[in-house]
C-alpha cells in the first residue's frame, strides 16, 4: 500500500513539472520582450539578458511578489511560479528603480486555463 501511495505521489509531481508553461523572457536596456498574455498555472520565466548591464526580473500582481536574482550580462536566469487569472506587472527592479523607471516594465495578462502543448 505504502509503495503504491508513494508511486501515485511521484506521478502527480512528474506530471506537474510536466506541465509547468515555458515563457520566453528577454532584458536589455530599457526594455522587457515577452507574451503578452499566459496561461493561468505554474509558468516557468526563462529570462535571458542581452544588454550590456546587469538587470533583474520581478514580477508582481495578485498577491505575488517574485524575482530572480541579479542576471549578468548574456546570463539566463529562471523563476518559477503559479499565476492566478488576473494583471500583473513584470519589470526590472535595479538601481532604485530606475530601470523600471526607464522604460524596464510591461503589463502581462493571466488567462484562465492552460494551452496545450505549451511547456
């Protein structure tokens, strides 16, 4: 019983890794390129910087209040998280917020469901 319990666990976690969303992200100065819309779940932000400073990706809305750590210049960086329907706001936190300021933000919107064959 114990190993069949374990078994069913191990499968709900493989398939929710499975189906975590994949969203390209990329930085540079004063900009962040995305979609502008994804799939309410877990999303997985793969955040490539290809400016010529360090920069970093927050993301906040609905409660959430997310970041990567600092991504160098040509690094890569990922944060995962769950999305709720709603708006939320991604952008550059640097420098007191003067990344931001400078144009580093963008307005996502979160949809209810998933879209298949998205990872």
């Amino acid at each position: 019983m114990n190993r069949l319990f374990l078994a069913a666990g191990f499968v709900a976690v493989v398939s929710s890794v499975a189906s975590a969303q994949s969203v390209p992200v990329t930085i540079s100065e004063w900009k962040i390129e995305t979609k502008d819309t994804v799939h309410a779940g877990t999303v997985t932000f793969r955040v490539k910087n290809e400016g010529t400073m360090q920069h970093g990706f927050y993301i906040e809305g609905q409660g959430l209040k997310k970041e990567t750590p600092q991504v160098g210049v040509n690094q890569t960086a990922n944060l995962r998280v769950t999305l709720v329907p709603g708006t939320y706001e991604i952008y550059c936190p640097m420098a007191d917020l003067t990344h931001k300021k400078a144009g580093m933000t963008k307005k996502i919107i979160v949809v209810e469901g998933t879209k298949k064959g998205q990872h």
